[in-house]
C-alpha cells in the first residue's frame, strides 16, 4: 500500500492528468460543505426568520474558539501516534483515556461557567435587546453539550492512530445527517424555535461520541481505552504544546467571527448579521474546493521535497497555480450565475427585500476574491511542503488575524455597510501581496524560479 501511494503522488502528472487526480476531492469537499452548510443557519433563516439568524451568528463565535481549545487535543494524538511507534501502545491508550476523563471533566467546568455568566458573555458578542432573547434559548442549552462536543473532537482525532481514518468522514457526515434531521423535527414539525437548532446539534454529537466509545472499546482498533496515565500533569503540557498551532488557528477565525459581529452591531444593524451569516455559508461551499485540490497535492509537493528534486517542485507548483486560476474562473462563473438560487435556499420568496439586497451585495462582493484566496492557499502549501513552516505560519497569521480583523474594522468605519461587504476581498488581496512576496524571496532557495538555482540543496542532502 505503502508504495502504491508514494508511487502516486511522486508521478509527473500532466495538468489534465493533475486535474482528473484532484477532481475526485473536490467534489468530495464541495459536497461535504453543501451538506454541512444545509443544517442551522439554513433552517433558521427559513424558518426562524432573520432575528433567529442573526442571534445564532452571535453565539457563533463562543462555539468556534470552543473549538479551538477542543482542537488542543489533536496533540495528544500526535503523542501518542508517537508511542504506539515506539512499541508502547499501552502506556498511550493510558494518556487517550485520561485526556478523554479530562474532556468531560473540563467541558462540564468550562459549560457551568458560561451558562453562569451568560448575559454578559453574550453581550460582548454583540446581543442587542432583540436578539437577547433569541440567544438565551440557544446558548441556554448549548452550553450543556461542551463535554460531549470536546469529546467526540478527541475521538476525531484519534481514527487515524487506530488505523480507521475513513471513519473521521463517516462520523462528520452521521454528525450532519443528524443535525438536518433534527433541525427539520424540532423546528419545523415541533416548533421548538431556537431550542430546536440546539438540540439538534446535541443529538449529532450525541451519537457521533456513542458510536466513538463503542469503536475504541472493542478490539478491532489499533489504540483503545486503557487504564488512565498517572502523570497527567505532564501529558496535558506535552499535549498542550503539541496542539497549540492548531488551536492559534481555529481561535483567529472565533475572534475574527466576534470581531464582525460587534461591527455591524455598531456600524449596521441586526439585519447585517443575518445577511453576513447567509453569505459566509454560500462562500463557504466554494472555497471548500481549493482545500480539497489542497488535500490532493501539497502531499506532492512534500514528496518531491523528500526527493531532493526542486524541478519536481517547480513543475508541480506551475500546474497547482494553473488549476487553481482554472478553478476560480469555474467558480466566480458558478457563483454569479448561480448566486440567485442560492438566495433562495436560505430566503422565502415573501422574505424581507433589504435583506435579500444585502446578501446578492455581499455575493457580488466576494466573487472576485476567489483567485486570490485559492493563490494564498498554493503558496501556502508550497512552504509548508518544504517545511518552511515559519514562513507558512506567517502567512497563516497575516490572513487570519491581521487583515481579516482590520479590513472589517477600518473598511465598515469608513465605508459602512457598503464597505464590508469589500472585506473578504481586501484582506484576500493583501495577504496574497505578502505570500507572493515570500514566493519570490525563496525561489532560489527551493529552486522554483527561473534560474533554477536551489541554494537549500546541497550535495544531495536537504539542510
């Protein structure tokens, strides 16, 4: 298997070639995005209206940096993918099932806490007196599933480890399939309002950790539960630290959702938020595209890296730019042609006229900003396929944290709404005049320039 698949991606491809190869996660990741994109906010806005919308958008944030300390846990997998290499499997089921203990642990304090200081935690997010009440019946509920939540993102981590990694997929979409469900049983049938997208969500995760503890408790898996590790202290330090990037990461697009929030509260109106929020999943099911051509060949880029071949990383970047540029002309055209229907998915027909202006802006808006984003993302891929992951991450922050929060900030001050429809661009377009300065610094570092000079590679050896 093993050499099936260095044969694979070590293939000069021709860019047709290229383009078939990658057209298989593509359409995985576009389809995975459209049904991920298919569960709350979709719901809610047909069903709920553009106040429930816009109250789910402020809660938001709270969930996604959630995330982000549940997503610290992926370096305990990493740890203990590293003692399972080491022959000692055992001590490393000992550290999954503490980290899973602390999960739950951790997730109750964490849910207690919030629920607690709810009012003004939602204040700061941007609850206005209209969609406090709104907020309340979702966060109300919410806040309980924080330990189950953080548990089944550990066990996402760990299929790989225990030699099951399609079940990561098969877990997401149950997760989703669920959530559809229940979002059409609790807020269309049952009338549950905004409890409804709650328990919805409570339900998905609910089975996704079921069927989690029953898959690492039998014996088919290559890392299950164990008796607990007594050194917790350091192993949640080693996990801590291992799992620190992801976290910086998935926190940038919590603060930046958090930022966007408290500026159009300022700035616009509650309406602004429902319209962002409707926005933000249209995009989302487009640029799912370039991760997947991202999946399918920064494992390339690594590889011709490991050869020592910096032709091999010049051929492959020129075609990866290529398709990328192919790409967005396919889906700027989809976008604008298509962005009408879209609209209608999330709008009924008798929906409010400003709103429905407001989101065919914000389309408009973000449509030539798809070059540039997917650009950011070969470039990206470039660097951390060389392992130059200081420079990767540099990029990483200044797209995530420095212009997507100041292009929000300065463009809506100045510009209103009008403006911020504008930000998704500018702040794509200026981190793509940094990552192609960096491109060009290195290329006679790599050896994808014109002169083909690779000063990295020397004597057959990589430094």
């Amino acid at each position: 298997m093993e050499i099936n698949e260095q044969k694979t991606i070590g293939r000069d491809y021709t860019l047709a070639g290229l383009a078939r190869f990658c057209s298989t996660a593509v359409f995985t990741q576009m389809m995975f995005s459209l049904l991920m994109s298919l569960d709350d906010s979709l719901f809610i806005s047909r069903y709920l209206g553009p106040t429930a919308l816009a109250s789910f958008s402020v809660c938001s944030p709270i969930f996604m940096i959630h995330g982000a300390l549940a997503s610290i846990l992926g370096g305990c997998a990493s740890l203990c993918s590293s003692k399972m290499g080491e022959g000692r499997t055992k001590e490393a089921a000992g550290d999954f099932t503490a980290i899973g203990i602390f999960c739950l642990i951790f997730g109750t304090v964490a849910g207690a806490v919030m629920r607690i200081f709810m009012d003004p935690l939602l204040r700061f997010c941007g609850a206005t007196d209209m969609l406090m009440p709104y907020c309340r019946q979702f966060f109300g509920i919410m806040v309980w599933s924080f330990p189950v939540s953080m548990l089944s993102r550990l066990f996402s981590f760990f299929y790989v480890p225990a030699g099951k990694p399609a079940y990561n997929m098969i877990t997401t979409l149950t997760s989703a399939v669920f959530n559809i469900v229940f979002d059409w049983l609790f807020i269309v049938k049952f009338g549950f309002g905004m409890r409804g997208p709650a328990l919805a969500n409570m339900c998905g995760t609910i089975a996704v950790v079921i069927f989690g503890f029953f898959f690492y408790s039998g014996k088919k898996c290559e890392i299950g539960f164990g008796k607990p590790t007594h050194h917790f202290g350091e192993l949640l330090l080693r996990t801590v630290k291992l799992g620190f990037p992801h976290m910086v990461t998935s926190a940038a697009l919590g603060i930046n959702s958090l930022v966007i929030n408290r500026v159009l509260v300022a700035e616009a109106s509650e309406m602004a938020l429902s319209a962002n929020s409707i926005v933000n999943s249209m995009q989302f099911i487009f640029m799912s595209a370039f991760f997947g051509v991202s999946s399918s060949i920064s494992p390339m880029l690594s590889f011709a890296y490991g050869e020592r071949k910096p032709e091999r990383i010049k051929r492959i970047i020129r075609q990866y730019a290529a398709l990328v540029l192919a790409l967005s002309a396919v889906i700027v055209t989809l976008y604008i042609l298509g962005k009408g229907h879209l609209v209608k998915l999330y709008l009924k027909d008798d929906s409010d006229p400003t709103l429905r202006a407001m989101v065919l802006r914000g389309l408009s808006a973000a449509a030539p900003t798809f070059p540039f984003f997917g650009l950011v993302i070969v470039i990206q891929d470039l660097f951390t396929g060389v392992q130059n992951t200081r420079v990767s991450a540099a990029i990483s922050v200044t797209e995530n944290v420095i212009f997507s929060n100041l292009t929000v900030i300065l463009m809506t001050k100045f510009f209103g709404l009008n403006g911020f429809w504008w930000t998704f661009f500018m702040s794509e377009f200026l981190t793509f005049l940094v990552a192609f300065i960096l491109y060009m610094r290195y290329r006679d570092v790599y050896g994808y320039g014109p002169s083909g000079k690779a000063s990295h590679f020397t004597q057959g050896r990589i430094l």
